[in-house]
C-alpha cells in the first residue's frame, strides 16, 4: 500500500480515492445531456493521466492519429523537452479510448464545443468531481504522480518511469521521486521482519 505524504507536490491517489473519483465522474449518474458528456470526457481524461502520465495539456490535443490500436500505443510529441515519444496502453485506457472513438466525431480525441480541441488548464468536471470525493487538496497534476508512484512501487526501473514521463534527465526523475523511493524502500526492508525464517535443517550422516 503506497501512503501519499501530506507535501502537496507528493501528493498522488490511493486505490481507495481512484474509486472515488470515477463514481463521481460516473456519466450514468446524471440525466442532462451536455454534463452526461462532460463527465464523459472528465473520466476518460482522468483515465488517460492516471494511466498513461500525461499532461492535461497533451491529453486536450490528443488526436486519434496518435492512437494505435494495433500496437497499442499512444505517439507523443512532448513540447516541453522537444521530443517525440510513444506510451503503451493499459488494457482498461485501451478499451476507454475505443469505446470513446465510437462516440466522438473528428480528428481530437477531446474536441471543443465548436471546432478543434479542448482548450484545458483545469478541466472544470474533473475538478468539481475532486470536491465531491471530498479531495480539496488534489489537482489533475497528481494524476501523473499517481502514474509514477504506482510503476516505481512494482519495482519498475527509474529511467523507465522517467522516459515515460518525459523528463530529459533521469536527475529531474530522482529528485521529484527520492522521497517516495526511499519510504518504499524502508517499508520493503521492515517487511522482511514479516517474512518467517525457515530454519535450515541440519543433515546428520
């Protein structure tokens, strides 16, 4: 179990609150039309950063050209470091964005009310889904902490999530991550006192 610390910039979701925000952001939940997409779209953006690490403001220019299906893939062009990228899919991200194919028209992923693609700082849906899960001190940037939190503590490789992340240099990666890394080190190391000793039998000739 991964334990978020109170710093805000550390600050990434339990399992427990995942769940939260997607009842929240749940479609079926309210009957106007226009905030039935809304919510849509919040939950599949949540999706997409939770899964996939992305930025807001790479997931509102996302357009399906950068969706392979085949491979399973999402092609990245991150503006921040100049450089292009691909992130794997999830099993669940792969399944949203191709039920969303099905229901979106056009070339974005999450298009605008009239032409083009969401214009995004902080979604207003997933937002106001934070403060009825009762997170006042959460922000679409966590979703990406949340991202790298959960590969770092299934052992994956730091430059792994680093690359994934888009961070030009493995340092910017260690030093946004060192606190975490350390608590679950400490945390493996302590376990080990739960693991029982099997005594070695001795072999008498």
């Amino acid at each position: 179990m991964c334990l978020s610390p109170p710093n805000s910039s550390q600050r990434y979701l339990t399992d427990n609150e995942e769940q939260r925000i997607l009842k929240e952001l749940d479609p079926s939940s309210v009957k106007d039309p226009y905030h039935k997409k809304s919510r849509q779209a919040a939950r599949d953006i949540f999706i997409l950063m939770v899964d996939a690490g992305f930025r807001i403001n790479e997931a509102s220019t996302m357009q399906w050209s950068d969706v392979d299906f085949v491979n399973g893939v999402i092609y990245l062009y991150r503006t921040k470091v100049s450089n292009d990228d691909f992130i794997p899919m999830t099993n669940r991200l792969s399944t949203t964005l191709l039920n969303r194919q099905k229901a979106v028209d056009g070339e974005y992923v999450f298009p605008g009310r009239f032409e083009g693609h969401k214009t995004i700082q902080n979604n207003r849906a997933l937002e106001a889904a934070f403060k009825r899960a009762g997170l006042t001190d959460v922000s679409s940037h966590n979703m990406r902490k949340t991202f790298a939190t959960r590969l770092l503590s299934r052992g994956a490789a730091i430059t792994d999530v680093q690359h994934l992340l888009g961070h030009a240099s493995v340092k910017t990666t260690e030093k946004a991550y060192a606190a975490f890394v350390k608590n679950e080190r400490f945390k493996q190391t302590i376990d080990l006192l739960d693991t029982p000793v099997v005594p070695k039998l001795k072999v008498v000739q």
